[in-house]
C-alpha cells in the first residue's frame, strides 16, 4: 500500500508554473507606489524651478528645496525597494538639480 502526504504539503500548481498571484499583486503595487512617486517628484521640481526672486522671497526657494529633497528622497527609496540601486538614470530623467541633491536624506531643524 503506497501513502501520499497530505495535499498542503504538496508544491500548488501555481508555484511550478511560476505564476504566484500574490507576487503579481505585490509587484503591481510597487510599480504603482513608483509611478506616484515618480508625479510627486515633477511637481516639486516643476514648483522649485517655477520660483522667482523678483516675486518670491529666499525663505520660500528653502522651503521649495526642502519640499523636492524630501519628494526625491522618497523616491529613491521606494526605486531601491523596486530593486533600482542606480539612481544616475532618475537624475537625468527628471533633471534633478545638484542643489536637490546635496539635501538629500539631511535631517532639518
């Protein structure tokens, strides 16, 4: 008499076939959590770059800075979740300014 293991010891046929749907969903999310990412990113830059000082003050250029390192950190955290360690193609993509750059990750009091 030949015994067989229980059916949940068993590898699913989803998983030989290397279809898995949970890791479908979970990738998805990933790339849409960069897509948004990525938008917030071009406003903060687009607002940055829209500033003028005959009509805005030095303290609102700060707060501009402040606003795209912040949206720019985020993104290249959530690039690195993505598996995206190189962030050079990002910074010619959106046209990072250095200035945004050298903020990055810096704590603010």
């Amino acid at each position: 008499m030949s015994v067989r293991p229980p059916q949940s010891f068993r590898q699913s046929q989803q998983d030989r076939n290397g279809f898995n749907v949970l890791e479908y969903e979970l990738m998805s999310e990933r790339a849409d959590s960069l897509g948004r990412h990525g938008l917030k990113v071009e406003a903060a830059l687009a607002d940055l770059k829209a500033w003028t000082p005959e009509r805005q003050s030095a303290e609102e250029r700060e707060r501009l800075l402040n606003e795209a390192s912040d949206a720019v950190w985020a993104f290249f955290i959530q690039r690195e979740i993505c598996g995206l360690r190189n962030n050079r193609d990002a910074i010619q993509r959106y046209g990072i300014p250095n200035e945004v750059i050298a903020r990055l990750g810096a704590m603010r009091k």
